[in-house]
C-alpha cells in the first residue's frame, strides 16, 4: 500500500496573511505538518502544493518536494478539491501511481501521528474517504439557529421534536486534521461526500483549525500547555 501525503498551502491567505509560515512554536506552521507526516512511518512521499515562493522555500527547508500550483487554483473561491485533483494528476503524468491520497492541512499543526495512523488505518474497501472530527459545542437541536433578513429565527433541527437534550443526537464539528482516500475517487468524483464518509474523532486540542489571529493565539496556548506537561513528565 503506497501512501503519499500532501499537505496545501496557499499564499494568499486573507483571514491571517502569511499564516502558513507565520511562526509557531519557533517553527513556520506549515513545518508541523511536514514534521507529523515524516513521524508516520505508513507514508512514502510527501508533498507540498503551492503558488507561493516563500512558503515552496519553507518546504525545500525541510526537504519536501514542491507541486506548483496554478494562480487559478489558489484564490479564494477556488475549490480546494481542484488543487488535490492537480496534485494527482500532476503526478500521474510523470509515471507516479499511488493507492493512498492523504491531505494534511498546514491549519491543523496540533495533530499527532497516532491520529494521522488512525485514519490510514480506517479507510476499507467499504470506504471513500475517511475524516476528523471533534465534539461539538452546540447543538443544532438546541441552540444552532437559521434566521432571515428580518432576523426571524429558527432551530436547524426544529422539526425533529427533540425535547431533552439526552434524546439528541450527538453532533460533531467536522475537522481539518486528516483527509484520507484513493486519488481515484478525487479524479471522478467532486467532492468528500460524494461518496461513504467514516470519520475519526480527535481531541478539540489537537484539532485547532486556524483561520484567524484568534484560531492562532488558541494553538498558541495549546502548544504551550502541551510542552509544559512533556517538562512536568
């Protein structure tokens, strides 16, 4: 099973410029990923894909191969599903063929690589991508409201007539921790659910997904705490 690891990570970020290598525990965040994927001893290659020069730099670092990716690939409303698709076939035109497509985003540098292993080992024939996921905080039963222009609201699940919160369902805030699948099934399909879904659950502070400077700061405190408690041991 030949498993290569590809980790997306975009210049032009607008919620926090420059986060992929913005330094984070005195390395660039996009280097968490590289150092996660090369703790797993099931991935064969890794590989960064981008449009920028700097964060291309930052991988050459840390002896990663660079996939450039297209100006069109990397704006804001371009589907990142288009930048993994390009990735494959990238390689597929120079002869490489490989059974497993993992996708490790540089947001998430608080992963470790039990849970990336734990993805690999959960996707089966009966699978076509597997995914993280974390507790929710809310609930769509209870208090994740819908509202209008005029600011009319409703519960998401308001029709369910779910009145204790025992009787919900447990929900679950998808993550960006871990995607794993078959690159065939990004080549015809478009999109993660396009087919049977099995996700892993992690622990909320190993699944920081930074977006903002307020994300950031949280992996920060995060990153902290875990250090302190590796002295404490």
């Amino acid at each position: 099973m030949t498993v290569y690891a590809f980790i997306f990570a975009r210049g032009n970020s607008k919620g926090l410029p420059g986060k992929n290598i913005k330094l984070l525990g005195g390395i660039p965040l996009l280097a968490h990923s590289i150092r996660v994927a090369k703790e797993v001893a099931a991935i064969d290659k890794i590989y960064v894909s981008t449009d920028s020069d700097d964060i291309a730099a930052v991988a050459a670092d840390y002896a990663v191969e660079v996939i450039k990716r297209p100006e069109d690939l990397a704006s804001d409303t371009a589907p990142e599903w288009l930048a993994w698709r390009h990735a494959i076939e990238y390689l597929n035109a120079r002869g490489e063929k490989f059974d497993l497509f993992l996708s490790l985003p540089a947001t998430s540098p608080l992963r470790s690589a039990l849970d990336v292993q734990r993805c690999l080992d959960a996707i089966d024939e009966k699978t076509d991508m597997v995914v993280t996921v974390t507790p929710a905080s809310r609930s769509p039963y209870f208090n994740m409201l819908v509202r209008n222009d005029e600011g009319v609201s409703a519960l998401v699940c308001s029709g369910d007539n779910v009145a204790r919160r025992q009787d919900a369902p447990l929900v679950y805030d998808m993550t960006t921790v871990a995607y794993v699948t078959r690159p065939e099934f990004v080549l015809e399909q478009y999109g993660v659910f396009a087919g049977r879904v099995k996700s892993i659950i992690v622990p909320k502070e190993r699944a920081v997904d930074i977006d903002d400077i307020y994300d950031f700061k949280m992996a920060e405190f995060f990153l902290a705490v875990k250090g302190d408690s590796h002295v404490e041991e």
